[in-house]
C-alpha cells in the first residue's frame, strides 16, 4: 500500500522510511510524485498544523496520506521554539543558525534549568478522509554547545533523559528507538498493521 508522507524534510524521509521498514506500505513524498507542495504552518499548535497538511496532502492524491508536526520545546524559554523550531532564527536559516540561537538565550540558564523535549503530532488521513492523531514525546535538556555530527535540527545540542550523548552523538539507530517521532511513528505502524 501507498503512503504519502507530506514532507520536503529528508531527514523526516529516511527516519520514517526506516521505521516502516517491512510493514508493507511505501512511502513516497510530494516530490517524489513531482507535486508541488508548500502548505503554511500558520496553525499555534503541532497538531493543527499535522492536520492542515495531511488533509492538503489527501486533497491532492485521494490517497492515505501522514503529516507531521514537531519541534522542540524549552522549559526555561516558556516551551519555544515550539512550533516555531524550524523558523526560530528567520527565513533562510540553517540548522546550525538555529541551535547557535537557542544555546546564546541559553547561555545564563544553569543546567538544573535546562529541561525540554521534542515534541511530534502525526495526522493520518485515509482514502475516506477519516483522521487519525497520533503524539510522541522525548523529553531531555539541553548542553552548552553542540555534540555529534548524525541527524539534523536540534539534534546536537539535545540530551534525552537516561543518556550522555545527544541525539547527534548517538546515531539513527538509537534515535529512531526513542525520539518523539519515533513514539508516535510506532503508534501510526500498529495502527497501520492492525488494518493490513
């Protein structure tokens, strides 16, 4: 079966293609299909904007289509980024400009203070356009500088509880086992697999 994952994420891509590995759908984005896809994440909430796209995504295949919405919420920044974590340091920016903006507002919080998770919504929508939500949390804190060189986003400067090493530091393989999207991925799989 035929699953379109309503990304232009590539680090998205290939954290769901493996966890989907062997469940029998295909994953395939809007440019794999040569769609054009731009959808504006103007909703206050993760969900609201998972459920923005999954429904754009379904409107222009008719087919099972999954939305996510994720980002990193800081407790000493009253839960920022938050939805705003991929446009924390303005248009253009990469990564690097956006983890190097949260550890300069950072830099005073003592590390006692510098809880936060990631935090990911999945909407799926089937053929019928019948919704489903799913949500996952990783919660952790924040170091001082980044570690590591795998994943992408946040993930050099985000410790999950229960570990040394960051995100970055500790490889696809452990991260697609506890990440936020990986929780919630797993809930969409069964729920997938349960109607296979």
């Amino acid at each position: 079966m035929k699953l379109l994952f309503a990304t232009g994420n590539r680090g998205k891509v290939s954290e769901i293609k493996d966890l989907l590995a062997g469940s029998g759908w295909e994953v395939s984005t809007p440019a794999d299909s040569g769609m054009q896809f731009e959808v504006e994440e103007d909703g206050v909430t993760f969900e609201a904007n998972a459920r923005k796209k999954a429904h754009v995504a379904h409107a222009a295949t008719g087919g099972w289509s999954l939305a996510d919405d994720s980002g990193l919420e800081v407790d000493a920044l009253g839960g920022m980024p938050g939805v705003q974590s991929a446009r924390y340091a303005g248009p253009g920016a990469k990564d690097e400009d956006r983890y190097w903006k949260l550890l300069e507002e950072l830099a005073s919080v003592p590390d006692s203070e510098r809880s936060a998770r990631f935090r990911c919504v999945m909407c799926l929508v089937d053929p019928l356009e019948q919704e489903k939500v799913f949500s996952g949390i990783c919660d952790g804190h924040i170091i001082h500088a980044p570690r590591g060189s795998s994943g992408f986003g946040y993930d050099p400067v985000f410790v999950p509880d229960g570990y040394e090493q960051t995100f970055a530091e500790l490889g696809l393989d452990v991260k697609n086992r506890i990440s936020h999207r990986a929780r919630a991925m797993a809930q969409v799989v069964r729920w997938l697999r349960d109607r296979g």
